[in-house]
C-alpha cells in the first residue's frame, strides 16, 4: 500500500561517506539508496562519538572500506547507458506486475 519514487545517487564505490567539511561540522551520505534504513543510525554514532570527544574515530571504518574493491559497472563505458536504461525499465515493470 505504500511506494516511494524519486532519484537515486550512488557513490562511485557505493560506500557511504562521512567527511568533515569544516571544524567540527560533519556531513554524512552517499548510502546508495539505503538511506531511510542508515541516515539515522550513521547519525547516531556520529552525534555519541562527537559526544565523547572521539571524533578522530568517525572516519576509521571509512577508511577500511575505502580499500575495497569497486568492481566496474557491466557493459563499460558504451554499454553502461542502455544496460542501466534497461535494468531500470525492467525493474519498473516488474514493480507494477
């Protein structure tokens, strides 16, 4: 009974991100379409590690995951529009089925 539509970012590792974009002012995205689930929780650790003084400890598990492997997107760089084109297309058709 409920639907959400709209855009859709997604970073180009597909990792969210958590930068501090001036001194002690934070600024968390890029959760790739799973924002309604981590924007919240993401905010809380960052707001309980601002808290206590540990905000040198925010940008750890970022920086683990900024290691690993992005693979490329399918179809390369020709490909890519008319197979996201595609996909979309179908996911959308399968949505209303």
């Amino acid at each position: 009974t409920h639907a959400w539509g709209g855009t859709l970012a997604v970073t180009q590792n597909r990792l969210p991100f958590i930068r501090e974009v001036e001194r002690n002012i934070f600024a968390i995205g890029g959760f790739s379409g799973q924002g309604v689930a981590l924007a919240p929780f993401a905010g809380r650790v960052v707001a309980e590690a601002l808290l206590a003084g540990r905000e040198h400890a925010l940008a750890a598990p970022y920086r683990i995951m900024s290691g690993f492997a992005c693979p490329p997107f399918p179809g390369g760089r020709l490909l890519r529009a008319p197979i996201l084109t595609l996909a979309m297309t179908w996911f959308a058709l399968r949505d209303r089925l």
